[in-house]
C-alpha cells in the first residue's frame, strides 16, 4: 500500500512536469527564449546604448502546471507582445504576474503590453515611485520589501536585500528550483560593472552577500545581462564590487 502511494505521487508530479517538457525554445529578430531546465527559461531581448552598443536583456520565466511568471519584462512592448503571445497562446498558459526587479528601461520597457493583456504587474513601491518619477508606464501593484505569488500549486519569492544596481533592486526566487532571477544586481562571468549612473558600489557586495547567506543552494541564477549560471555568479559580483 506505501509502496502505491509513494507510486502514485511520483507519477503525479512526473505528469505536472512532463506538460512542459514538450515547450520549445523560441526566436525571432527581436526575442529569444532560452530553455533553462523543464519548468525555467530565460528570455532575452536586446537594447541599443550609447555606452555599450546593443546590449542583450534578461528576464525569467517560470511554469507550474498550466500557470506562469514573468520576471522583468522585453525592451519593448513589441517584444513582450511575442513573449505574451507564446506563453498565452502557442502554450496555453495563464500569465499570473509580471515582477519589475528594478526602474530601468530593460527591466520595464514592455510593460504595456502586460497591462493591455490585463496581465497584474508588481514591484517594489520604490521602483513604483521611481518609475513615476521618470514619466513612463509604471507596475500597478506595489509591495514594501517582499512579496510571494502562487504559480500552479508552488511559491514564488522576489524580496529587497539592499542597494546594488539601484536603490529599489530586488531578486526573484523559486524555492522548488533553487532558481534566482538576480537582474542587473547580478553579474555574468566576466562581465565588467556596467552601467552604475543609480548604483550604489559600496554596498553592491554586503547586498550579494546578503542574497547568498539566504539562498545557499542555488542552481540556477540568471543574470540581467549575459549567460545564466549557478551560485558562483553571485561569488563574482561579490568580489567584483568588493571595497
């Protein structure tokens, strides 16, 4: 009888996973996404800069059952529309929310097209403000600090560990996965410091350090720029930024 509900539960939980693993990866001219592992993918968009050139942009999606997150939205709404447009569509999947990591333009330029999707969008109360403050299309849910948002019959976390990137930076977490969407606050491999006109350097590492006493197992990290990776992402931003 143990030995039948063990079965039992094992054959559920491989039924919830294998209705994605026939997802497929996707291009275009302007979008890409990456499968990370069954239920993980990355996407990724690209931004034209006066100080880098054309920058590719990360964001995180996660699936459970017949439910997803997107985390950080496409440059631009045309983007994030073929983003939507997969999930919604190709995939037959809800879009529960769309997490905003922080205030700048490769983390919220397709934010329309979540909202003329009737899509919730959520962020940080600061990055609310700050988005505000800059006179363009702002998340309409804000949380103080952390918030948890079901998808499918798991949680998902995003929380402020302390200013980095920006003052208003937070992360995204998926316990069940050991995943973290780090944003912009984490650094690929190699990468330089970037763009630091809202950083703040001296605490950027303390804020990493932070992250990692939390989540000490971590996978999975995708970066805001760049190749995803594992914990030792987080290593390198911290010795990075160290004072």
């Amino acid at each position: 009888m143990k030995f039948f509900i063990s079965f039992s539960i094992a054959l559920l939980l491989f039924n919830c996973n294998s209705s994605n693993q026939n997802i497929e990866p996707y291009t275009s001219n302007i979008l890409k996404i990456e499968k990370v592992n069954t239920n993980i993918f990355q996407h990724i968009s690209f931004a034209e800069t006066e100080n880098f050139g054309k920058v590719d942009c990360n964001g995180m999606v996660y699936i459970n059952k017949d439910e997803a997150i997107v985390f950080d939205t496409p440059v631009n709404n045309e983007a994030a529309f073929e983003l939507i447009h997969w999930l919604t569509k190709t995939h037959n999947k809800k879009l529960k929310a769309v997490v905003i990591t922080h205030f700048h333009n490769d983390c919220l330029g397709g934010l329309e097209a979540f909202h003329k999707n009737n899509i919730p969008s959520y962020a940080n109360e600061l990055t609310v403000a700050l988005a505000k403050k800059d006179s363009v299309i702002a998340p309409k849910n804000g949380f103080k600090n952390n918030i948890e948002i079901k998808v499918g019959n798991q949680s998902t976390f995003t929380g402020f560990f302390g200013e980095g990137h920006t003052k208003d930076n937070v992360v995204g977490y998926i316990p069940n996965e050991q995943a973290l969407f780090g944003g912009c606050l984490i650094k690929c491999l190699g990468a330089g410091k970037g763009y630091l006109g809202d950083a703040n350097v001296k605490e950027w590492s303390k804020t990493i350090t932070n992250i990692k006493s939390k989540y000490a197992h971590l996978e999975i990290v995708i970066p805001g720029h760049g190749k995803n990776g594992n914990s030792k992402l987080l290593d390198y931003t911290i010795n990075l930024f160290k004072p």
